[in-house]
C-alpha cells in the first residue's frame, strides 16, 4: 500500500483579506501537523468570490505569480515539509488575468500553475469579465507527492479534461471549486445540482482509474443587488479510483479534513477495468470540432 | 413538457433461444399496452451471456441484419407502433461479427444500427473473441420518437462515446447493457463496481444534458468451469439531464418498467449549464492519442 495523506481546507471566507489567508494558514499548519503531505485550498480562497457583478475596480484584486500569495504560502511549504495546492487570482500583464492553480513544493519553489482553461459565465459568475480562458493547456504538475493532475472549478463538467490529465499520467486529480446554491432554487433543484456536481467528479474517478480530491468554499456569500448572492454548499470530497467517496465534508461549515489515499489501488483497478486499452482513438476525431452540424 | 414514455425490459436468460425471444415480445407488448413508445431490449437479449468462454462453435449463434429477430422485431414495433431498441450477435461475413443494436421503427422498418465501438475483454467476458470492433462510429439513429444515441455496455466506461453521440444532436443516450458481479468479490467490492457503472452513466447525462437509460440484464447464468459464473444485477434505470435518477430497477428480478421522461428540461439544463459553449477544442488535439508520453 503507497498511502498519501491529504488534506483539504473547506473555508468560510468574509471582505477581508488577511483575515482569510490567516484562516488558510492555521488550517495548513493544522493538517500538516496531522500528517498531511499534500493541502489543497478552495478556489480563490483569499477572498470572497468576486465574480458576482462585472466591475474594473474588482481587479485590483490580483496578483502576480510569483507574488505576495506565492511568497507566504510557499514559505509555508518549505517550514512544514508539505505541497500545497493554492486558487490565485492571477495578473499576468495590464488587461490580462487568470484564474490560476499554483502548486507550491516542499523546498518552498513553484513546482508549477495551471491556468483555468474552462471559463465559465452565468448569472452571478462573470467569470469571462475576469479570466482569460487558460493557455496552459491540460499537464500534470510534477511534485514530490506525485503527478498531480490540477483542474479548477468549471474544469470539472468536462470529461475531456480529466481524460487529458490521466493520458499524461496525473497519479491525482485536483478540483479547488466555488460553487453553491442560488436560494430562489427550490429544495430539490438545488439537491439536484449538489448532487450532479458529485457525480460528475466521481466519474472522472472511475472513467479514469485515479482518485479526485474537491475543495469547494462554504457559506453564504452577499451579492451587490441581492440577487447574485450564493450560498456556497461546501461538499468538498476525495474519492478513489472507482468513484468511491473516501470522505464527504458538509454543506454549512468550515472543514480541515485529512484523508489517507492508498495509492496503489489505481493499478489494481486499471488492471480490472482497462479503458486506456480500448479507447477508438481511430473514431474520436469530431471531439475537436464544437459541434457536429 | 414534451413528454416521452419509454420502456425498459430488465430480463433474466435462460439456454432457450425461444423463450428469451417469447419472454421479450411478451415485455415489449405489456409497456407498449401502457403507453410506451420507446422499449429498449438488454444487451443480447436472445441468449445467455455467452461470451464466458472462447468457443468457436457459438459463433453459431449469430444472425444477419435484416434476419430473423429484426423480421420478428420489427413486425411486432409496427403492430404496436412503437420504436424498439435491440442487440443482437450479428454475422456480418463468415469470420466478421459484431455486438450490434438495431432500432426497428413504428413502421416496421430498420431505422439504423450501431455496431459497439468499445469491445471489453476480461475473464469472463471474452468478447475480443467474439465482436469486431465497430465501424459504425458514434451516430445517432432518428427516428420517430427523437434522434437516439444507442451504445452498448461497455462503451457506457468512455466518455467520448457519449459526448460524441450528443454533439451529433442526440436526444436520447440508450444503453443496452450485461454486467454482474463475480461472486468471488466481497460485498464491498461488488457494490463499488454497482455503484461506478451507474454513476459513470449518470455522468454522461450531466456532462452532455440529455436523458440516459440504461437496461441491464439479471440473474445468474453459470459458466463453463464455474469460475466464469456471473450475477447480472439489473439495476436498470433512466437518468434525466442533470443525472438525476427517474426509476431505478432491483437487482435480483426480472421488471418491465415504464417511465415518462420531460424531453424539455434538456434545453432548459442546457441553459443554466452550457457546457457545449465552452469546451476548449483548441487543446483537445491529444484526445486523439491512445497516451500522452
């Protein structure tokens, strides 16, 4: 058995800044001192989701890569001999940002970002008002603990970017999310989408042959008209190489989870159910078309 | 609502070709009575699961399209005017067979066929032996209910199969399947494996935002050397477009279920959750390779 322990920190966050990123590092130093080797953080955890209106001002908010985020968090890494997956809100030049993943190693160095390569955009999440679609493209992040196959949030209703990681062997797929409930939504729509958005990261899993760890933010979070307000549902979850989940976090409070992953069990199913063997490579060419009219 | 009842015909196999064939027209004959006017037949349907050993005295089983289960099928679909779904050992050429679903129109006619793409093998389930694999691609056949993304079993592990047949304007994606467990695998196991075929289907209908259904054959059927033997587990079930579950069959009998599907919600999801506007076929290229290495 080649256990891995992560740990993941499903956050509250509020307006201010330092007070979030405080909260990310006493849950880092937390799961770190339970044994964790890899610590996964929510999509843009270093503030509130800023998505929910379209405003210029709102870029302030970013920041380079390396950077002040980039600086404390792999400091942080290196003190506590752990990797650490971070949500960025990235300015990479005037008029160009990203919604960027950036992995810090164990020696306190970028062992690599991933920049969003799904954007999505809805009411109450411009997110094409802030992102730049990724140019990255879909490669796995080599560290000390693995291969690890990075993704953000919208990247997770697309099968063909888990399929992409797992072909370039990501030994983990990696989901920081904002995701949550509009409360206008009846009870049973919006169960159905909780459940919708867990179902379709298990089948990455499964489809896939890895595990898939997801750390979504909790709590509700003020929109400027009321009407762009979320009520994020939390649900962050690992589960293994056959879709099983290892570990579920609620839908309405902060979370520091540590969760032990046995790495080995890829290969055992990957022997029992060979996609990557079958796959008809030979049929698949319209998947590069974007629809077939 | 634009409404679609369809039936599903969840069927136990015995060693006699006759009954099996009596005991599917008398299924296709009941929903057909209570209003369905889509009934989808299990994977090879006509026999027992035969593909548990290498044998080339079973190819005797095949049968050519048109022959004699379309000629039966189809009269059966006009005198009840509805659209049936079967799957059939088709002898294409001597030394050429495929695993093959056919759609036999409410006029009697062919409507299409699609030969499984996907062909697994694994012990037990020799079916490299038995199944070209197919030339058909991922087309959907229309017919008078809606265009169908017909699949089989097998094919239901890969997400490009499905995606495809939707970017194709499927309405519907239909999988006639067979899968059981091994009783040799603890409870454990056989519920993971259960529980990831049904999550992995269910993920088609969210990803592509179309209704799925899925008719699995049940019972056990012995094998050769015992070794082989397997326990279908039905599970039979339709998933609507966010993959919530509509029905849900058992595992341990034969049911001839009736459901009534909103063909509407389809657009509706497609809406709130338009993925096809999104994926990034600029750097899907590597889809097309069997490993990224």
């Amino acid at each position: 058995m080649t256990e891995l322990s992560v740990g993941l920190v499903q956050q509250a966050c509020t307006a201010d800044l330092e007070h979030n990123m405080a909260t990310s590092v006493a849950a880092i130093r937390e799961l770190a001192a339970q044994g964790a080797r890899l610590i996964v953080l929510q999509e843009l955890h270093r503030s509130e989701y800023f998505c929910k209106e379209e405003d210029p001002a709102i870029f302030d908010l970013a920041e380079t890569i390396p950077g002040p985020s980039t600086d404390c968090l792999g400091a942080l890494a290196k003190e506590l001999n752990v990797v650490i997956v971070a949500s960025l809100f990235e300015c990479r030049a005037p008029g160009l940002y990203h919604n960027t993943a950036v992995v810090l190693e164990s020696d306190g160095t970028i062992a690599g970002q991933y920049r969003k390569m799904h954007i999505p955009d809805d009411p109450g999440f411009y997110e094409k008002f802030y992102f730049a679609p990724g140019d990255t493209g879909f490669e796995p992040i080599t560290t000390s603990v693995g291969k690890l196959g990075v993704l953000v949030c919208w990247d997770q209703w697309f099968p063909e970017a888990a399929r992409l990681m797992a072909m370039a062997g990501a030994e983990l797929l990696i989901y920081p999310t904002a995701i949550g409930w509009d409360r206008e939504d009846d009870a049973e729509e919006q169960e159905r989408q909780r459940q919708a958005w867990v179902t379709i990261q298990r089948s990455h899993a499964i489809a896939n042959g890895v595990p898939v760890l997801s750390v979504n933010r909790v709590g509700y979070e003020e929109g400027p008209s009321g009407r762009e307000s979320v009520d994020f549902w939390g649900t962050s979850f690992v589960a293994g190489p056959q879709g099983e989940i290892l570990y579920c976090a609620g839908t309405d409070a902060p979370e520091n989870v540590l969760v032990k992953i046995d790495l080995s069990r890829t290969t055992a199913v990957r022997r029992i159910w060979p996609y990557l063997r079958d796959r008809r490579v030979d049929h698949y060419g319209d998947l590069l078309k974007l629809y077939r009219d």
